[in-house]
C-alpha cells in the first residue's frame, strides 16, 4: 500500500497513493543511491518497532499470525483476549505497519485472526450466537471470510477453514462460511482495492501444453518444496524456543527484537531488486509469462529490473538469473526463518510464496540450459509455470495443506489448466514434509502450550470413563435448600468457572459462574440474604443440555465427543445397582484433564471395581456420595506414535513450552497431584467435595 512506497518514495500529486496507483509521472523516488537506502532502512525499522511496541504493551495476544490460537479455540478450549475488541484493536494497525516495514512476512494469517475477532465481537449482539456451538460455527464462518477478503479465494477461503483450522464443520458451518466468503469477496470486488478491477491477485495467461516428462519435473518440485518446509519449521520452532529462554528474553525484549531484525532484513534485503520489494507485483513478476505487448505495466517494469524477461522473452541460464534467484530465495528464507515468532503480526503465506517462486525459476531455468536444443525434453520450458508450482510446494511443506491451497493457487493464478501440477507437487510436499516434522501451525500450538486435541490420534485405548472422572466435585445440592448467602459464600470460596446442580442424587444441570453471579445479584436486589433459593429460582440459568455418558462408556467414545462436539466437559451419570436411582452424579471428565492423561501417558491410572459395594461409609451426612477405590492402580496402555528422529522438533517445542508458560497459558493445567486426597467441606447446608480441579 502507501505506507509501503513511502519507503521508495512518495507521489507528488496524491501522497496516499502508493507508486502502482499514483498517476503516470507524479512519482518521486528517493533513488537507489545511498539517500534512498537510509530512507528505506530508517523508515521500515521505525514501522516495526512500533509495531511490536503497541502490541506488547497493549495487546500480546495480538502478536504473530493467530491461526495457532484460533485452532485451539474451535478445538474447544477457551484462550482469554485472543477474540477480544482490544485485540481486534491493536492487530489492524499494527499488521499495516509490520507489512510496511519491509520485514519478511504476510497479511493473509493475521487476517484470519481479524475475522474471528470481529466475528467475536458480533456475536455479543446477538442472543442467538452467546451458544458456544453456535459461536464456534460463526468463527469457523469468520476464518473463510479472512481467507477470502485476503486473497479474493471464496472457494479457497471455505476449504481452509474446514481443512485446516475448525474442528467440526457440519453442513450448517459450510453453508455460513461460504455465505460469509461471498460476502467478503463481493466487497472485495467493489472496493477494487488493488486497483486492476480483478479479484485474482496473480493473473496468468499461459498457453503452453505440458508434456509427460514435465510431471516428473513437478513431483521433484514437491518434494523439494517438502524438504524446504520442514526444513523451515524445524529451524523456526528451534528459535522460538531459544528466544522463549528467560536469559534471552532478559537482555532482548520484543521491541528490540523487531528493531534489530528489520534493520537486518532491509540490509540484507536492498543488493538485490528481487528481495527488495515483498509485495504482490513481485510475485506476480515471477509467476506470469514475458509478454511482449506494448505498454510498460508494473509486472513487466518489475520482470525487466529482476531479470527475468528481455523484449517479451524469458533470460536463460547464462546471465547469472540462476544465482540471484538462488539467493534471493536463500535470504528470504533466513529472514523469515528469523521473523515469525516476533512480536509483529506476521504471516507466512507471502514469503513462503516467494521463496517457492524463485527455486521453481531456478529449476526451470537449469532445465532450460540443459534442454538447448531439444536434447532432453522435446518442447518448450516455460519458467513462470514452474514458479508457481514452486511456490505452491513450498507453502505446501510448511503448512501441510492440500486440497484448500490447491484450490487456493486456482483462485489466485486463474491457471485451471495447471490443477493437476498443483496437486501433484502439494500431495509430494506433504508426504515429504509430514515424514520428517509436523506443521507450522501444530508446531506453533505445541510451542505455546496451547492444549489442542488432534483427531490423528495413533493411541489404542482399553480405558473407559470412570478410569479418568474426576469424582470429587463441588456441587450446589438444591435438596438442602441453600440460601441467597449460602451460594455467595460458596461462589466466592471457589474460583471455578462454572458449578454442577444437584438436587439430592439427581443430576439437574450445569450452570456457569457468571450466570450464576449475575442471578444472585438480580436477586438479592429483591429478596433477603437468608432467602432460601430453589431449584426453580435457578432453571433460567441452568444448561439441562450438557453431555452425559455412562461411566462404562469406552474413552474412544469420549474423544469422538470431546473432537467433534468441541465441548469442554462430559458429566459422567449412571445408577447404582439395587437403588433404582437414574441420572445419579457419578464423576466428570474436563477435555483439559483428559488431553493431561494423554500427554502424561496416564490413562488408566486409576480404575473403579467392577462391582460397587455401596455401604453407609460412601454416603456423607450431608447426602455427598464419594466412591471407595479398593483395587490396584493400573498402568495405562495407551501406546503413543513417535515421530521419526529427522527434522524432529517436537520436543524441543513441548520443552520450551513447559520451561516458559505464562499463567494464563497454565490455567488449563491441573492445579494439584493426582494423589491429592479428596477434601469434604460443609458450608451452610452446601455440599462440596473437593478434589484436584474442576472447570
């Protein structure tokens, strides 16, 4: 945009112009003399540092691209002031000032971040979306519409979010998503912001036929693009978790962090005319055709000053092209190596185009050299289709998608012609990229210590729900008629984010603190302290819907639930035998203490006899049932896949995660032992039995 020209120069009839919208002539430069370097260096270092000054001081959770956040958050995990109006705030000026500077990084992460946020902050006006099922369906919707208003790929937008970032996308969520896909393209398409009057960002026009042989050519492309991404993600995490050590975060703080390293990327960056601009036009220089039309257009200024086109004609293999795409892409891969993880919103997309870009260029143009004559190949090579092979393999090795970047190129280039190189390279990509390391963003997810449950889960269970339920609950029984006071002594005792409703051994619901909290104010307005609170006073703000399960359930059974649903806990009901009691509160299983089990390799670790020998020691005075726990603890079986040695950085990244976690990134963990003992307390009337955490 135009804060971007501003550091080249400036346009003298319209200074909000940036230099492809400026009119013809009105354009002052700052030149590529020592004046325009300074300006460029002085300029981007001041973006970037300010950048990442506003959002460590007044929203952190609005930092890098948010697509790990948002995953964890349609994972079923709730991740305090990542979808917040502050957050919202903070990421839309500080993205234009980081994509400004110069540094190697993309808009299109962040604004996927920016969608679920607004979409969080609409959802507030509406009753219908306070559901957290419905909520998540609106992000799920809000993550196409990012993708969609980014790129200008409906299609594609809808694909990724179902691929790649919602957890469950039943028919409903696809129908939002697209319907939220048009709508930001429509207005994509109206505001016409990238002035062509086009949606497709890196239009093509190519008519050459491939020939067998250049398949082959792709496939080596993907694997390639493969080696490069897992390359990337193992030296990326490896330095996020070195910048997570105290002792580098004692002497290098994020803003001095992004200041030093964009005045390294715009130095390294300024040599060469290919890494000096990271822009649309760029790519789209070096994916589309040398085109001997008359009138000069920015593409064709840009692929004369690169290199890459001579009087409508592709340069060969002799004129050094070869070395300055080779490290061109080399640089761009440190420095965006070196840039995600900085406090700055950044995406990956664009550089990672980029760098796919250039090595596609370099091996068409070394298949040129060598097919002179006809020697090898018996038709005619064209760079650009290579190019965006290359770039779609290398997005593809870093991020593992498939079918939604495959649909994502189409959109982009509008080369329908070239789906199947596009497949063959991005399914090569992933297959190489996942035989070494994971993802960028699963990685991301695990540096973080986000708690995140994958549906790939290689674990052979023999476990079932009473192995895991947490039985020690603090619950509100509304059989001993509790009083106004009872309940805000109990509310203010206990931290927890939500209370199981009772009433004697019958299981009534579930209902959240801060309903709860903003029933007993609206009655104490009205009634006395020593009002005696019934069970009907509270049906307005009890959840009657929650998920049940049989304590005999299998735990296959409850990952299907916990994966699918997106939910956060399962209350575990049953009978016992010879009562006749139905629905009776046995125990819960919270999805945070379930994915701990499966991460510690300790499901199973407690077991309930098959047969319950109910007597008058399990029954309280109080009416609190606890369970007696007469067998041998039994080791878990569950067997976890290991991921192959090469290119490994998981553990580095589930390490780093472990020594620095924040508290907020804590809270999700279990807050005491598995051998802590179960404490009964008795306040007033209210029973609670209390054991190692509950939501």
């Amino acid at each position: 945009g135009a804060l971007s020209s501003f550091r080249f120069g400036f346009c003298q009839a319209e200074p909000f112009r940036s230099e492809e919208h400026c009119p013809k002539g009105q354009w002052i430069s700052w030149g590529v003399n020592i004046i325009g370097f300074a300006a460029s260096v002085v300029l981007g270092t001041w973006m970037a540092a300010a950048s990442a000054f506003i959002v460590s001081r007044f929203a952190p959770a609005a930092s890098g691209s948010g697509i790990p956040e948002v995953k964890t958050i349609l994972n079923g995990f709730v991740l305090p002031d990542v979808a917040t109006f502050r957050t919202l705030f903070i990421k839309v000026p500080c993205l234009i000032l980081a994509v400004a500077s110069g540094l190697s990084l993309g808009h299109e992460g962040p604004m996927v971040h920016v969608g679920v946020c607004w979409a969080n902050v609409l959802s507030r006006l509406f009753p219908q979306f306070r559901n957290e099922g419905k909520r998540q369906q609106l992000f799920s919707a809000a993550v196409a519409a990012g993708v969609s208003s980014a790129f200008g790929t409906p299609v594609g937008g809808v694909l990724f979010s179902l691929e790649e970032v919602s957890s469950s996308f039943p028919s409903r969520t696809l129908l939002m998503a697209f319907v939220a896909s048009v709508v930001a393209t429509l207005l994509l398409s109206v505001s016409n912001l990238t002035g062509t009057g086009h949606l497709t960002l890196y239009s093509v026009t190519y008519t050459v036929t491939l020939h067998p042989s250049d398949y082959a050519m792709f496939a080596l492309l993907g694997a390639a693009g493969g080696l490069v991404g897992a390359l990337f993600n193992a030296l990326n995490i490896r330095w996020c978790a070195f910048k997570a050590k105290p002792g580098f975060r004692r002497w290098v703080g994020p803003v001095q962090e992004a200041s030093l390293l964009a005045f390294i990327t715009l130095i390294s960056s300024w040599p060469l005319s290919l890494t000096r601009y990271l822009n649309a036009q760029t790519i789209h220089a070096l994916f589309d055709t040398c085109s001997n039309e008359p009138g000069e257009t920015v593409r064709s200024r840009l692929q004369g000053e690169f290199g890459l086109c001579t009087d409508g004609y592709s340069n060969s293999f002799g004129n050094g092209l070869l070395t300055s795409l080779g490290v061109a892409a080399a640089i761009r891969f440190c420095q965006t190596v070196l840039t995600i993880g900085t406090a700055c919103p950044a995406g990956l997309f664009v550089p990672s185009l980029f760098i796919g870009a250039c090595l596609g260029r370099c091996l068409a143009l070394g298949l040129k050299a060598l097919n002179a004559g006809g020697r090898l190949f018996p038709h005619k090579i064209d760079p650009g289709v290579y190019s965006m092979v290359g770039a779609a393999s290398v997005l593809g090795g870093v991020s593992r998608m498939t079918i939604s970047l495959v649909v994502i190129m189409l959109e982009l280039t509008g080369g329908l012609d070239y789906i199947v190189p596009f497949m063959i390279s991005v399914l090569m990509a992933k297959a190489v990229g996942d035989s070494l390391n994971e993802g960028i963003y699963d990685l991301q997810i695990v540096l973080k210590g986000y708690p995140f449950l994958h549906e790939e889960l290689d674990v052979t269970f023999t476990e079932r729900c009473y192995d895991i339920m947490e039985t020690g609950l603090v619950k509100l029984n509304m059989s001993l008629r509790p009083r106004l006071q009872d309940i805000r002594v109990m509310v203010r005792a206990f931290t927890f984010r939500g209370f199981p409703i009772v009433d004697g051994e019958l299981f009534v619901g579930y209902v959240r603190r801060s309903a709860l909290e903003d029933l007993l104010t609206r009655m104490e307005l009205v009634r006395g302290q020593n009002e005696v609170v019934s069970l009907e006073d509270l049906l307005p703000v009890i959840d009657s819907t929650v998920i049940r399960m049989v304590p005999h359930a299998p735990l296959t059974q409850a990952h299907q639930v916990f994966k699918q649903l997106g939910c956060q806990r399962i209350f575990v009901v049953g009978s016992f035998p010879g009562t006749g009691q139905q629905d009776v509160l046995q125990g819960i299983i919270t999805k945070k203490n379930y994915l701990k089990f499966l991460q510690d390799g300790t499901v199973g670790h407690r077991r309930i006899p098959d047969e319950l020998r109910l007597t008058s020691s399990h029954f309280e005075t109080n009416g609190n049932l606890r369970f007696s726990y007469d067998g041998p603890q039994q080791e878990s079986t569950a067997s976890h896949i290991r991921l192959g040695e090469l290119f490994s950085v998981l553990d580095a990244a589930a390490e780093a995660a472990g020594e620095n976690r924040t508290e907020d990134q804590q809270s999700w963990a279990p807050s005491a032992s598995d051998d802590e003992a179960v404490k009964t307390h008795d306040m007033n009337g209210l029973s609670t039995a209390l054991d190692r955490e509950q939501p």
